[in-house]
C-alpha cells in the first residue's frame, strides 16, 4: 500500500510536467499540493518519497497530530480547509500558506497572531465561484474588500486565490476554473498593499490538468495519490 502511494506521487508529478510542458511553462512552475487528510504518518512519508514536497490539510487536530510526529519533514505544510476563528491560533506560523481566509474578522485575527509571534503569515482569499450555499469562500464581487482590509494588517500576505468549483461535469467545470482566472488577473492588475496576486488554487484529482490549462500554478490532489479516503494510518 505505501509503495502504491510513492508510485502514485511520482506518477501524478509526471502528469504536472506533461501539463506545464503542454501549457509552454517551464518545469516546476505548478506546485502540486497532496492533500493528505485522513492519511496518517507512513502514507505521508510514502508520498514524499514519491516526490511530494509539499502537503494540505483541513482538519486542525489532524494536522497537530502530524505535526507532531514530524510527518512533514522537508516539505511545506498548506492549510487548505475552513478555519475556523478559534482554531486560527494552531495554524497561524505553522501552515506556510493558508488557502481559505474568507472574512475580514479571520484575516484580522490572522494578523494579529502572527503579529505576536512576530511572523508575516501568507495567505489566500478563498472565493465561492459558483455561489454556492454549502460552501465557504466569498463571492468574487468582496475580494476587492478583503483586499482593502488586508491593506491595513501588516502581518498577513495576501498571495492569490483559491476556489473549489461546484461538482459537475468537466465541461461545466472548465468554465469556472475559466471564470476564476479571470478574476485572479483582473485583480493581479490592480495594487494593493500587504498583496501580490501570484497563486491560484484550483483543481484536485479529477480535474488539475484542465485546471493548469486554465491558469491554475497551485494544484490540490488527494485521491489520485493516496487512494479513497479510508483512514490509512501509520
Ligand atoms: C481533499 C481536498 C482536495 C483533494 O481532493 P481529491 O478529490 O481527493 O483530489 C483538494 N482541496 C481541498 C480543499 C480538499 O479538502
């Protein structure tokens, strides 16, 4: 099982080449993101093994475990899931990036911790693309406005976009990671203090070549590299 998992990793590492080289863009310019949830310490060594240097987790008490158990040596820890105001504290100055600050109050708090660990903590804006009512992240028309408050807190980077398109069919779905790009290079256009606009995240297992052929330089894979989530642990 965990050599299926390095196999997995080296085999979707490849797949982001092949799509960089078809996209014209030079080797390494997309940064896969294993999404690690619900796979414990040996499936996240198998996979850096594979390749992988970078992991995204959701929940917080999963991703301490980890953490503790040094589960992430020599890679880069993301924050991918909702956070929630009072967990902000346990991942502020530990995830390098956190990929879903969809309010002012959570991009001030962020701030704030950071301040008094004395860190600058780099972040995304998570935007609901297709405005969806089960799901977080702000409507495109507000990232102006986070924008505008991230403008005033000088402990937080904001460094792009991520989005998670409504379930549906590739076709449907290519027209969001579309709609996404736009607004990320509309917004890249513009100045804003405390922000540069060089991430976008989108696209997971089913989808992360038509997301890179959309403009996509972050992918977030989970299945496709550690299997149907069933708890593997280790
Ligand atoms: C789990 C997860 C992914 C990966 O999803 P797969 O379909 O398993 O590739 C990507 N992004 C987020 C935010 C996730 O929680």
């Amino acid at each position: 099982m965990w050599e299926n998992i390095t196999e997995n990793a080296e085999r979707i590492l490849d797949r982001v080449a092949q799509a960089e080289r078809v996209c014209g863009l030079s080797k390494g310019s997309v940064t896969l993101i294993a999404a690690s949830k619900q796979n414990g310490y040996e499936a996240v060594r198998s996979a850096f093994r594979g390749g992988i240097r970078n992991f995204g987790e959701n929940r917080v008490q999963e991703m301490e475990e980890k953490l503790k158990a040094n589960a992430y040596e020599g890679a880069s820890l993301h924050f991918i899931g909702h956070l929630q105001k009072n967990k902000a504290k346990n991942v502020v100055g530990k995830a390098e990036l956190i990929h879903s600050v969809d309010t002012p109050e959570l991009l001030r708090l962020i701030s704030k911790i950071a301040g008094n660990l004395g860190i600058t903590q780099r972040v995304l804006l998570e935007v609901n693309i297709g405005g969806e009512q089960s799901k977080s992240g702000i409507s495109p028309e507000r990232v102006p406005e986070l924008l505008d408050v991230a403008e005033t807190l000088p402990y937080v980077r904001v460094e792009g976009l991520m989005a998670i398109p409504p379930a549906g069919d590739v076709k449907k779905t290519k027209y969001y990671f579309e709609k996404m790009y736009k607004i990320y290079v509309d917004i890249r256009a513009k100045k804003y203090d405390n922000s540069i606009m060089r991430i976008l995240s989108m696209g997971m297992s089913a989808d992360f070549e038509e997301a890179i052929m959309s403009g996509a330089n972050t992918v977030r894979v989970g299945t496709a590299i550690f299997g149907t989530r069933t708890y593997n642990n280790g």
